[in-house]
C-alpha cells in the first residue's frame, strides 16, 4: 500500500481542524474528508494542468481571500477566525499556505461548508456529501461528478 491513510488523515488533520473553528461535528469531518479525497485523493498539492486550486482540498486563491474578506458570516466570523488563525501557527493567511500547513486547508474547506445555505447531510449518507460537494464546493461548472463520487465520499465516513 502506498500514500496516505484516510483514518490518520481524518484523526490527525481534519478533527483537530475542525476542532479548532468549532465544527468537529461528524458531518463536517466526512464531508471534509471525503472532499479531500475527490478533490486531490490526498496527492496533489497543486491543480493539475496549471490550475490555480492548492492544497489537498483544491480551494482556488480567489475562494480563499474572498473568505477572508468578505464571507464569514458575522455570528462566527471571530471564533472561526480565530480558529484559522491558529492554524496558520503565527503566519499571515495565504492561500499558498493551504500547500503547506494540511489543518489550515482542512480548516479553509470546512469554512466554505459553513457558507453554503442549505444545512449539510447527514454524516452517514455519502449520496448526500457527494451532491452537497458538488453544487456548494466543487460548483455545477467543475469537473466533479456526484454519482461517481460516492465511493470516496463512503471511505471517507468509514475511515
């Protein structure tokens, strides 16, 4: 067996970065693993064909700063701000550093999920992750494909 493991990935990356913006609910840690799994399948840093998406969860640098700037919703904004900012152990918010630090872009795919404005699905219903990732993450003119997804999206709950 080569590369990653999804059960480290989600104990070591995605629970303690969701812990620290206040979404380790079960739900949002499936569904953030499961989205690094289709998105990059946890090898790819860096968009294929010159894309500009980074780090395991693809967010583009243009997702990133609008999050920073204009889209946490004021209820949260300090608390998951905060939490990001932990994650970015010191350093000011890039979206390079998504390559870099794995908890901040874990962190910055689970903030995109809280913006979304439908509720998210059930932790155990990877049909549900797989369309929630499409229309609200991965967007209707991605490349991302719901149906197909929904192996990754069922490793990710049983990991």
């Amino acid at each position: 067996m080569t590369g990653l493991n999804l059960s480290q990935i989600k104990r070591l990356w995605i629970r303690p970065a969701l812990q620290a913006i206040g979404l380790d609910d079960p739900a949002h840690v499936n569904i953030v693993t499961g989205i690094g799994l289709v998105e990059s399948g946890y090898v790819w840093l860096e968009q294929l064909n010159d894309g500009p998406a980074k780090g395991f969860w693809q967010m583009e640098p243009e997702t990133h700063d609008d999050i920073w700037k204009n889209s946490l919703p004021a209820p949260c904004r300090s608390r998951v701000a905060s939490g990001l900012s932990r994650l970015l152990f010191g350093q000011k918010h890039s979206a390079d550093l998504m390559v870099t630090l794995p908890l901040y872009g874990a962190g910055m795919c689970a903030t995109k999920i809280l913006l979304a404005p439908e509720p998210l699905p059930a932790a155990d219903d990877p049909a549900g992750q797989a369309q929630y990732h499409k229309r609200w993450y991965n967007s209707p003119l991605g490349s991302a494909c719901a149906l197909a997804n929904i192996p990754e999206f069922q490793a990710a709950i049983a990991a």
